[in-house]
C-alpha cells in the first residue's frame, strides 16, 4: 500500500515547512505540495490530485472556511483543520472537513513537538479512512402526540452517548430528534481541551434544538431533557447516585485506549450505576473507544445502538463494538432517536 499523498495549506512559511518536515518524516505519509493560500491550494488539488488536505483557517485571499464551502461540493476532499482555539472549527467540520487538531503554541516546545510528531500524523492517518458523506436534514421531527414519559420515570432513565471522528455533527444531528422530556443525556466526545465548552454552547443555542446542552462539572445533576458532555483535558466522566439521585464527576486519571476523556469510561459507569436503566449509543469514530463499555452496559440490562456503516464518517468504534456483540441494533444516524424513544416505550405518531 502506497503512502498517504499529503497537500499543506499553511499562510506561515515556518510553520508550513514545519509541518511538511514532520510529515514527511512519518513513513506512511508524503507531502506531495503545499499552498500559502486558498488559490494556490486549488491549483495544487487539481494538479496532485493529495489524499488528505491539512488546512489552516486563517489564510490570505479567502477564509479556510470559506474555501472549504466552494471547494466540498465539487471536489471532495478529507480535510484535517488546523486551528487555534475558536468555534469557527465546528464551522469548518459543518463544511465537510474530517478532524480538526488544535494549533500549539509556537514557543511551548513540548506541545510544539507533541503537535508536529503525534496529534497532526494521527489526525491525518483518520482521515484518509475517512468517508465524505453530509448528514441528511430529515431527521424525524418529535411528533406533539407523542405520549411522554412521566417525569418520575424520565429521571431514573439515563442516556449515554460516545464518539469520535465525525461526532461533533453526528451528535448534533441525533439531538434534534430529542423532546424537552428525554431522558439525561451524558455525552463523552473526543475532543481537545477549550473546546468543549464552544461545542456544548453551539449545541445549546443550536435553533431547532429542544433539549439544553453544557459542558459537565463534577455535582451536575442529570435530568430530563440536559445533555452534559464530558470536557476535554485530563478528565474522565464518570456516572454516580447519591442519595437516589444521579451526577455526574470528573477524575483526573491516565487515558484510557488512548483517549481522556475516554466513552469507555462512562459506559462503564453507566453499566454499574444505572444497569437497566440505560442506553447507550455508540456513534462515528476511529479505535474501538467505548465498545468494552458498551458491552458491559448490554451485559448489565441496558439497551444498545450503534450507528450503522452508511452514515458514519468513520466505521470503527460502531464496528468494534457490534463485531464483539455490544450493539443491540445498528441504525441509520438518522434513525438513532427514533429507535431510543421505542427502547423508551414511547411510540412515534
């Protein structure tokens, strides 16, 4: 098998040639050209015909973003975006990019090295596996005669959500299909820290959206119709009852596959905390993060979902965890909230 072809768009000549020198240096990969600019980087497309696009969003000429929206549509491309602490990255994965990997410091010589030699050959490794789909806008809408559940019921129900590459838009997706009376909802995302906090807030003013969303800290209480997702960093979460009354709490540990926080983690929390009273979801992603987790919440009573090949951007976590017998069924993404609401014994009109 041939090396992944590589295409640099980077406005800084230190840090592009930075970049090309690390990845050039990885043996599965080859930077094949680079481009200071939008402009140059479609020349460079047409001409190279890369594998992968790394894309800084701040560029000269026209915005990264901005080129991502004019170039999707006409010439697909996995894209890893490189980019400093700003929610303008969620905008870019909406366009079509793949990953995003978070911009270091240029003086901070560890999180430089850490950057050039692991996270970005990581990312770009993902995403020439990746496959470029758009999430369709037919998500169900929750029907107004839709029996609810009681509330008592609706708080002793816990919903648990994993994901990873693609996630970020997977995620936001299934939670329109979610009414004001669903179920807590825990989300563990692989994600970078700072980021988190933007994502939970962009989730929480999404329009259409009619469930709340925030970034979890330890003592936040799970309840009917909030969704806390775990932030990034060097924190797991993690599902505790005290006094008959579920919360969630961030420990500090080493990471687990590879990832902290890690869907293992509170997968398996939810198994020993809430057992039958449980889903857990399982959405698009590399590795096999959350599938042991997962396992062990079926294995506890709980109800399982997977997302199913067609709609992921990246067929592994789902994979893994329904080849070891984790997942219940295996559903379109645009199908998940749908079949949570049967599991819920609530019946769609």
């Amino acid at each position: 098998m041939g090396k992944i072809r590589v295409l640099v768009v980077e406005d800084s000549m230190m840090f592009r040639e930075l970049l090309v020198r690390h990845l050039n240096s990885d043996p599965e990969l080859e930077v094949v050209a680079v481009a200071s600019n939008p402009f140059e980087a479609r020349d460079r497309i047409i001409e190279y015909n890369p594998d992968v696009m790394t894309l800084d969003v701040n560029l000269p000429r026209m915005d990264g973003i901005e080129f991502l929206r004019k170039l999707m549509p006409q010439y697909p491309l996995r894209t890893v975006v490189i980019s400093t602490l700003s929610d303008r990255v969620f905008d870019a994965l909406h366009a079509g990019a793949v990953e995003f990997v978070a911009k270091p410091q240029v003086t901070d010589k560890l999180q430089l090295e850490e950057f050039v030699k692991k996270e970005l050959p990581n990312k770009v490794k993902i995403a020439s596996k990746a496959t470029l789909k758009r999430f369709s806008n037919h998500t169900a809408n929750i029907n107004t005669t839709v029996r609810q559940l009681d509330s008592k019921e609706s708080s002793k129900k816990i919903i648990a959500i994993g994901a990873s590459t693609g996630g970020t838009e997977a995620t936001a997706e299934l939670l329109k299909g979610f009414s004001g009376d669903v179920p807590g909802i825990l989300i563990t995302q692989h994600m970078p820290p700072g980021f988190t906090a933007m994502y939970a807030d962009r989730l929480d003013k999404r329009t259409g959206l009619r469930i709340r969303v925030k970034e979890a800290k330890t003592g936040d209480v799970v309840k009917p119709g909030l969704a806390l997702l775990a932030p990034g960093g060097d924190c797991h979460m993690e599902l505790t009852k005290i006094n008959g009354q579920y919360q969630v709490v961030l420990k500090r540990n080493p990471k687990v596959n590879g990832h902290c926080p890690s869907v293992d983690v509170l997968f398996n929390s939810v198994a020993k905390e809430a057992g039958a009273d449980a889903i857990g979801i399982i959405l698009t992603g590399m590795g096999g993060d959350g599938a042991n987790g997962l396992l062990a919440m079926r294995r506890a009573g709980a109800r399982t979902i997977g997302q199913d090949e067609s709609t992921c951007i990246v067929y592994g976590m789902p994979k893994v965890a329904y080849d070891i017998g984790a997942v219940e069924y295996q559903e379109k993404l645009q199908d998940i909230a749908k079949r949570t609401y049967q599991m819920l014994g609530q019946q769609r009109v």
